[in-house]
C-alpha cells in the first residue's frame, strides 16, 4: 500500500512538471487577434478609425505588452519571436491612429518634435518591462539580432501598401512557422509587391535593403524559390519595384 502510494505521488509530480513546462509562456494575444479579425480585411487594408474606436480593448493589449517581457530563460524561441512581431504590429498601428489622418507613415517624420528624432521608426514612444524603445529597436535589436529568420521580413508590417499585408490574425506560438511560410508564399504571389517570373522577376525593395538576411545560408534566388510562385532561374536578371509609401489602408 504504501508503495503504490508513493508511485502514485510521484507519477502526480512529473505529471505537475510536465504541465508546467509545457504551459505557453508569456500573454495572451487574444485582444489583438479579435481587433485583426475586425479592423483588417484579408488582404491586409487596415480600418485605423476602426482602431480608434476600439482604443480601450486596444490600448489594454498594448499594456499587456509592456508588462509582460520576454523572458529568455523560459519562453520558448517561438513564443519570444511571436511576441516580439505581434509587438512591432500592434505598436506601429498605434503610432499611426496618434496622427491619423495621415496619407504615409513618412509624413510623421514632419510631425515629431524632438531634438534628433526625424523618422517614425526613432520614437521611443514603447514601454516593455523597464525599456523604453521605438520600432528600430524592436525589428533590428529583437527580431534580426536574436531569431536569424528571414521570414521576419513577410510578417512586420510598416503600415504602407508596399509592405507585406498585415495578417488579420495574431502571430501564435504554436502555428508562427506555418504563419510565416504562408506570408512568405502570398507576399511573392501578389503581383502588386512581386512580379515573379523565371528570367526576369521584379522584386521587393525589402529584398535588397535586407539581402543579408536572405543571403546567410545560401543565395537570394535559392532563398525566393522556397515560396515564389514559379521557379526562378539561377541566372535571372533581378530588378526591384518601386516603394510605395502610402497608407495601407
């Protein structure tokens, strides 16, 4: 009896420590998956008057954000780079609903008045845990810097219809690899943002300000014919499209 008892004890513990390591680590990101599904449309134009209206349910979420930073030591790589993105989404919609309305996220570059600050990017108007931070900070110094994921790229969003489209759901955990392989495959099919062809493929802008990250473990053309639609030859003559800034609305 008092054997059974004991393994019955034991079994209970690593049951217990099983169901503690593999909880999910970090908060929830059902505010703003709700506010995606509402305020963005499947093809990525965003509702920021939508936004506005929802401010508290926003604004409650982005608080969440700024108390509950990633914890290197227990959350799991993937639950750090889904925080970290759904972070750099959230927080640069909310940049532009402070300026709405606005034709470019560039024109509030004109708008900031602080001494050294010229761009949107540069506004240290982020609180996560005890640091403040802006948007550079977040893509370059979290996202680039800890995760060597290209894919990065197809899901951060800088609110201009050049961009990848924002996904109208949040970025999770378990499903981010499968999120980011769709975003790489709908970023190079959208003939708005890529003309892909096997000789002569026109390209992002994102893939030559960025080509180092694509360009680590092999060549940007290998790396596009992961996702791109048609299989692009070795010897294609590259060319890029034209940026356009405007509001992805």
């Amino acid at each position: 009896m008092y054997k059974k008892t004991i393994i019955a004890f034991t079994t209970f513990l690593l049951a217990l420590a099983f169901n503690f390591s593999t909880k999910a680590k970090g908060p929830s990101h059902e505010m703003w998956d709700r506010l995606l599904k509402k305020h963005v449309t499947a093809d990525g134009k965003v509702d920021y008057k939508g936004f506005i209206k929802d401010s508290v349910e926003f604004n409650k979420y982005l608080k969440l954000l700024s108390e509950n930073s990633p914890d290197e030591k227990t959350w799991s790589s993937n639950e750090q780079k889904a925080f970290w993105i759904n972070a750099y989404n959230a927080f640069t919609v909310k940049l532009i609903t402070r300026y709405y309305p606005i034709k470019s996220i560039k024109d509030i570059g004109s708008k900031i008045q602080i001494p050294f600050v010229n761009t949107p990017w540069d506004v240290k108007f982020i609180e996560i845990g005890n640091e403040k931070m802006d948007l550079n900070n977040i893509e370059h110094g979290k996202l680039r810097n800890q995760f060597n994921d290209p894919r990065i790229h197809f899901a951060i969003v800088c609110a201009s219809k050049s961009c990848p489209v924002l996904l109208n759901e949040a970025y999770d955990a378990a499903r981010i690899d499968m999120q980011l392989d769709t975003q790489a495959r709908a970023f190079l099919k959208d003939t708005t943002r890529n003309k892909i062809t096997a000789d002569k493929p026109e390209i992002s802008k994102i893939f030559e300000w960025y080509k180092k990250d694509f360009t680590k473990k092999e060549s940007l053309i290998d790396f596009l014919n992961h996702y791109a639609p048609v299989k692009i030859k070795q010897d294609a003559k590259i060319d890029h499209i034209h940026y356009n800034w405007d509001l992805n609305e």
